[in-house]
C-alpha cells in the first residue's frame, strides 16, 4: 500500500512541476513582450517558443500551442486586438475583435500584451488499471495579460 501511495504522489508531483513551469513560460513570455518599446516582428514572437523551451528544462514539452496578442485599450475602455501571432503560422484572432480582459487590467488608452500557452502532458500512470485511460494525456493551459512598460502602443507589421 506504501508503494502504491508514494508512485501516486510522484505522478502528481510531475504534474504539478509541469503546471508551474507552464505559468512560468507564459508569464515570462507576456512580459517579455510588454517590454518592447515600439514593435515587434512574427521573428521576435518565433522566438518565444524557445524561451518557453528552455523554462521547461528538463521536461520535454509535448503539443506547445502558443499565442502571443496585442491589446489596444481605447478612451472608452474597448479592448480590442490589434495583433496577434501563434507558432502555428495562422494569426489566431482577427484584427480589430473585441477582447475580454480582467476588470483590473482594464484601463483607458493602454496596451496589453495577452499570451496563452498550452502544453500536453502524459501522465505516467505506474497503475493505469485503478486510474483509467482517459486520463492518461491532460492539456495544461495558462494565460497571462501584461501591461506594456514603455509607451503605448506595440506594432507588430508583419502578424
């Protein structure tokens, strides 16, 4: 029982550690972002996905979906996107959508930068006949808005 117990606990163990460099990556990666003066190119986005890499050392990431936009906030209050990128190749929001953004985050006349992560995980499942199958392959997403530092408006001519 004291086998079952600890292989258990180590199979959490690995999720959660997968979890929290899941929050990393995209936290590091909105404020990587956020930091950029005036504009960036789909070649500074591409290279997102390997900071995301390296923070997940030395676990392997499995199904990396990464999606990096800009926010505009307007006078009113209207967020809307001004760009957006994925490592798919397709922009995954169409210019000019209304965006959802937390009530915290929502002020007039500034710039947000929204990324959203997601990375497969397959547990290792040391007892799949008492967990089941269905659960042997989750998705971790994480989402993070980030006020720009400098300035207000972040361009990206190429998304």
């Amino acid at each position: 029982m004291l086998i079952v117990i600890y292989l258990c606990a180590f199979e959490l163990m690995m999720g959660f550690s997968v979890a929290k460099k899941a929050t990393a990556a995209s936290s590091t990666i909105a404020d990587l972002v956020s930091r950029a003066e005036k504009s960036v190119s789909k070649n500074d986005l591409a290279g997102m996905v390997d900071v995301a890499d390296a923070i997940f050392v030395p676990y392997s990431v499995n199904n990396l979906s990464l999606k990096i936009t800009g926010v505009k906030v307007d006078a009113n209050k209207q967020a809307t996107v001004a760009w957006s990128w994925s490592n798919t190749g397709a922009a995954p929001y169409v210019v000019g959508a209304t965006v959802k953004v937390p009530d915290d985050m929502l002020i007039a006349s500034t710039f947000l930068v929204h990324s959203e992560l997601s990375v497969g995980h397959e547990l290792l499942l040391y007892l799949p006949a008492l967990s089941g199958q269905n659960i042997k392959n989750i998705t971790i997403p994480r989402e993070f808005f980030f006020r720009q530092r400098v300035g207000n408006n972040i361009t990206c001519n190429d998304c």
